[in-house]
C-alpha cells in the first residue's frame, strides 16, 4: 500500500469514526459504548457566558454559566479517547477544539466542533495530543505532546494541515495542560508527573520554571487582565494561583474548597469568575473571589 | 548548651510555621510512606508517583478481590476497581495502606503511573517500600499496567473464510473469530459491533453485528482465548443490486464486496480501543439457480446449434437439445467439484467460476452448442489452451 492510499484510508476511517462524514454511517458516535458517569476533564469559557464542559469518555455539554442550564452536544466523540478541550470565540463565531488520541492509530487527532455539536474541521498530528491551548488574537493554537515534551502550534489563519514544531519542554515527566498568554506572547505549559508550571517566551522560544512544588496540576487558565495563572491541582484537590506579573512569582493556595476531589478542569470567565471541572465529584464548581464554592453544577 | 536549646526550638519554631504555612495548605496527614520504584520491561518503562497520604479516604476493611500484599507491620492493597485514567497518558491508581495491628495510620495514595514504550498491558509483580520514617518495609504486589500506545492491537480478529459466501437471496450468518492476544488480562468488548457497508445498496438494511460469546451475559475474551464466532455477522443481501454486482465474472479469488466491523474493547482498566476487521464477501446463488441457469444456457446454445446448422449426423433437434442439456449439467457438476476441491475449471482456457450465474449460463450455452457432436468435443472444452 503507497503512502497516500494509507493516508486516504487513515483519513476515511477517522473521519468514519468520529461520525462526520456525511454518507449514512454516521452512527458511530451513538454507538459508542455505554459508560458510567462521566466524570469531567476539562471546561473552558466563552466570552458569551457559556461554559463548555469535556466529560471523561468525550461527552461535550454546555453550561449556561447565568441559570446553570445544561445542553448536551454530544455523548460521545467515537472511539478516540479524549484528553484535553478548549473553546473559543474567533471573529463572530464559537468554537471548540478537542485533542482526541487513539491507541490503535496511535496518533492525535484535533477536532473543531461548533456550538450546535457539528464537526467542522481536523488535524493529525504525528503523535498523540495531549493538551491544548488558543491564542485568539495571534489564531493560534498550541498542543502538547504528553510522552515528548513537545508542543506544536497550528494558525487557524493558513491552510495547515498538521501542527509544526515549536519547543520542547525537555525532561518533563509527562506534559499535560497548556495556557496561552497572548498579549504577553507567552505560552504556560505544566508537567503533570513533576508538578511542575514552566512559561515558555513565545517570540525566543525560551523556556523557564514558572512554579514547583505542585502534586498533579491536571489544567490551566490565565487570566489576562488579573495576570494571574490558575492551576487546578488533581492529586492535592485544590486550586493554585500564581501572579505572573510579580518578579519572583509562586505558587499560592486560591482555593482548597472541601468539594473538591479531583480537580481536572478549569477556566476563569470574563468576570473573573473561576470555574473548576472535578472529575470525581462529576460537577462544575463555581468558586467565589475567596475560593468557596458558590455553586455545584453536575454536567 | 543555650544556643543549642535556642536553635533547636527556632527550628521547631520555623518547622511549624512551614507546616501552617500556605504552601500546605493541602494537609500532610501522615507520616506513612509508600515508595514504588519504577519497572523496567522489555519494550517499555512504568514510573510510579505515590501521591501523599490521605486518611480519610481509607475504607474500614480491604476487599478481598482487591491485590494485596502484607509486610511486618502493613498490609497494602491496590483498589483495581477504581483506577483512572489522566488526560495526558498516565493511570491513577488508589493504593490502601493498613497498619497490621489495628493500630497506626492507615493511608490512601494516589498512585500516578505512567507508561512509556510499546509494551502491551500484562500482570506484573512491582515491588514496594512502605513505612515510617527512614525505617521502610519491602513488600511485593501483583498488579496489571497499562499503557496508552500498543506496538500491535492487543486484539485481532477475521472472518472465518479469507473470502465469506453470501446467499444472494435469504440470510446468512457469518462467524468472525477473535483473539486475545493478552497472556494475562482478560479483553471486555463491547455488545454492540458497528458494520461499515462498502456498498450500501447491496444489503437490506444496514448489515448487523453482535459480540455472541458462549457463556450468557458475559462479553470477557479470557487471557490468551481465541473463540471462532464472537462476533456473528449477520447479511441480508438486496437480491437484485447483488445479482448486479456479481453477474460478470470475476476471478474466482476476488470479493464482491468487503463490509469493515469496528469491534470495540478495553482490557478492564486499560485504554478503549477499536479492532477493525474488513470482511470480503462473494455473492452466491443457491445450488438450484445455477442448476437453472445452465439449463437456460444450454436451451439458448441449442438453438443457437440448430439455427447455424451445426448438427452433424443428421440428430433430430431434440436429441441434441437432451444431450446438451445432459452434457451442460454434467459440466457444471463437474466445475463445482473441481473448484470446491481446490482445482481450476477452464473452459476453452478461460478459468471460470461454476458458482457464478453468468460464467454458468455461459458453460450451459457453449456446452449446448457443442454437446451433442461428441465426447471427443465436449472434452476439448475442459482443456487448457497452450
């Protein structure tokens, strides 16, 4: 079999499975099999007050961040196994990003999904995805390489087909979230092995320590305006924050809420309001400015 | 003296206010520890991070069914039934730690565990040290490892026959075997099997496909088990569209249509996964038909005979019409036990599948030109060309 035919196979078969192409046999997805609840891993805001929230085994719903009313997207993503999501408003439109990986093909995938759940777009990558993050200004996005260390970026502006190499976090024991900083042209990237938050300048593609000392920091978000970074720490059950502004910035506590189990997902929205995805609670916590939990929301 | 009771209570002073301190804000319960160092393979490497110990999360008793392994002064069991999975290529696995006597510090750890390599999913024995302060105690525990990236699908499966007969008319059921090429883990599929139709318009319906494993209510494939017919296919062909697709001769090796069935599995607590089988199917007329159509063939030959005046000896019409529908039946006969034994039928050197209507018609017809002149002509039929 040439290299291309194995690309049109590759390409129809994922395109099969993630129930997008428009021929009758879109079914896969409601195929998927049956799973218990599904804990979520990652939530990201939109400008519009909407939260948009990735279960465990691909479920994607929305979360009125306002009356807390939740709409379901999609119950599952096929067969490839999701491991990190964001969302974003880019021009007029919403949209959401999911880097998806499956062990047979053994390659990432990055989706593009709409609001309404219609897949729009994908990318390959050449290993599997990991986490992934938006520069909305610049129309870029990052993803992460969790065995590599590798993160790769994609303009949404070109005809890319496949992310191009960026920087490589060497020695990270297994590269997890991703946060972009767009103003400030740089990009946090946390080792979730290490529990550790590097910041990598953008323009020199120079890298550094941000913060240590963490347990698992399963997700980040930056808040631009506040110049704060969040970390949501799965194996301590709490939320870190770091002033990215400060000259020897640290790790403080923002938030050790006793709801919280394990903390996987978060997202700050445009009122500075933190929200956190905790996979063993299957909820979305609101957290007030003082880190309590003001709301519990089970997507 | 003094300056040595001073510092010593500055330290405990400043060891205290390091513990109150924000940093810690997620307390340090304990001084139980549990250290795993990492595990070598073959094709592969798993690191083991014990998180800290949490007492909270300890149950009262540890199930038996849960891995266990006992030291001098603790038992510690690994809670197989609540593993996770991270989002970026690691496993969480809950590890219980009981002091022996009833009395101590009991622990819950939360172990990250994170594969690297190709190795696929097996039991392996991980030692382990667990204690108190520098005094640890070694111990050894039998548990499953996962990974994320396989070098092969710790799954395999295929059709009964490299090319599945399909009635064209009816059903039919085609068994699809699969194996688990796992030494230790059992392999849970999933019931439902999704069926990708090359040609859609060549079935009634969508093709449906089923996990049918012998014992009821179970879909386990058990450590290293091949089991012919797990998955049961089950073809309703579209009798006309089919016909369609198989009426012009094709190599007899050739498939008419190949259906893909998406087998989905997970060894329990590993990485889901997708076993993609493709399934080549021949459309089949039943015995009859083909009797039918070398009868047809051999009319239309016949007349064909009889029109060009190519009777010889003077056969009234009717003999040679018998005799050709004799001979025409015999061929086929004959082609049919020839291939089903493993051997080529040719006719006038062209290989020719006695199964297939028109190949068939076709033997009927030229035997019926042909069939009542002599033994002699009707041999030459079978004959490879040079």
């Amino acid at each position: 079999m040439t290299s291309s035919t194995k690309k049109i196979a590759f390409y129809s078969i994922a395109a099969l499975m993630l129930g997008c192409v428009g021929s009758g046999r879109a079914q896969m997805a409601s195929q998927a099999p049956p799973g218990k609840a599904q804990g979520p891993v990652a939530i990201s805001a939109l400008p519009s007050g909407t939260l948009v929230v990735l279960g465990g085994r691909g479920r994607l719903s929305l979360i009125d961040s306002t009356s807390g009313g939740i709409t379901l997207l999609k119950d599952s993503l096929g067969y490839f196994t999701p491991a990190d999501m964001a969302a974003v408003r880019i021009g007029d439109t919403d949209s959401i990003f999911v880097a998806l990986y499956n062990t047979a093909l053994r390659q990432g995938l990055l989706a593009r999904y709409s609001l309404a759940g219609a897949q729009l777009q994908t990318w390959f990558g050449r290993t599997a995805f990991a986490g992934v993050a938006i520069d909305q200004v610049h129309q870029t996005i990052y993803l992460g390489d969790a065995v590599t260390g590798e993160i790769s970026s994609l303009s949404m502006n070109g005809n890319s087909t496949s992310p191009s190499f960026l920087v490589e976090v060497s020695g990270v024991t297994r590269l997890g979230p991703l946060a972009a900083d767009a103003a400030g042209q740089r990009l946090f990237a946390a080792d979730v092995g290490g529990g550790t938050i590097y910041v990598v300048d953008l323009p020199s593609r120079k890298l550094r320590l941000l913060g240590s000392g963490m347990g698992e920091p399963a997700a980040l978000s930056y808040d631009a305006e506040q110049q704060r970074l969040y970390v949501a720490d799965a194996s301590r059950h709490c939320i870190w924050q770091i002033s990215t502004n400060s000259p020897k910035p640290k790790p403080s506590i923002f938030s050790s809420a006793p709801e919280l189990r394990e903390p996987r997902g978060i997202t700050v929205d445009a009122q500075h309001t933190v929200w956190v995805a905790d996979h063993a609670a299957l909820a979305v916590f609101k957290l007030s400015p003082a880190g309590l939990v003001v709301q519990s929301i089970s997507p | 003296m003094i300056c040595a009771g001073k510092t010593r209570r500055a330290r405990t002073v400043l060891l205290g206010l390091l513990f109150l301190s924000p940093l810690y804000p997620c307390p340090l319960f304990a001084t139980v520890t549990l250290q795993i160092p990492d595990v070598n393979l073959p094709d592969g490497k798993v690191e083991f991070r014990p998180g800290i110990c949490d007492p909270t999360a300890v149950p009262a008793t540890l199930p038996q069914q849960m891995p266990q392994s006992t030291t001098s002064n603790y038992t510690v069991a690994v809670d197989l039934g609540n593993t996770t999975r991270g989002s970026y290529g690691y496993f969480i696995y809950p590890v219980y730690v009981h002091p022996n006597g009833g009395q101590g510090q009991r622990c819950a750890f939360r172990v990250q565990v994170l594969p690297s390599g190709t190795f696929i999913d097996k039991m392996q024995d991980v030692t382990f040290h667990v204690g108190e302060g520098a005094q640890l105690e070694d111990g050894l525990v039998r548990i499953p490892l996962y990974n994320f990236v396989y070098a092969k699908s710790i799954l395999q499966g295929h059709a009964g026959d490299q090319l599945s007969p399909v009635s064209l008319s009816g059903s039919t059921t085609l068994d699809v075997t699969l194996n688990n090429t796992l030494s230790d883990l059992p392999i849970g599929l999933y019931p439902e099997v999704m069926v990708s139709p090359g040609h859609g318009s060549y079935w009634q319906g969508t093709p449906q496909a089923a996990v049918h494993i012998p014992r009821s209510n179970s879909t386990v494939l058990d450590a290293g088990q091949s089991l012919d017919g797990a998955v049961v296919l089950n073809l309703r062909p579209n009798p006309w569209h089919a016909l369609g697709a198989s009426i012009f001769p094709l190599a007899p090796g050739k498939a008419h249509e190949t259906l893909t069935l998406y087998v989905s599995y997970d060894s329990p607590g590993g990485v889901p996964g997708t076993l993609e089988i493709p399934v080549a199917i021949r459309f089949s007329p039943s015995f009859w038909s083909l009797i039918l159509s070398v009868f047809v063939g051999a009319i239309a030959g016949s007349l064909l005979a009889q029109l060009g005046k190519t009777s010889v000896d003077g056969m009234k019409w009717y003999k040679a019409f018998v005799v050709a529908l004799l001979c025409a039946g015999i061929a086929e006969v004959l082609g049919i036990m020839l291939v089903y034994g493993g051997s080529e039928f040719r006719l006038f050197g062209f290989e020719l599948d006695p199964y297939q209507l028109l190949p068939v018609g076709a033997i009927g017809a030229l035997v019926g030109l042909v069939g009542f002149r002599n033994a002699d002509d009707f041999l030459k039929l079978l004959k490879k060309q040079p």
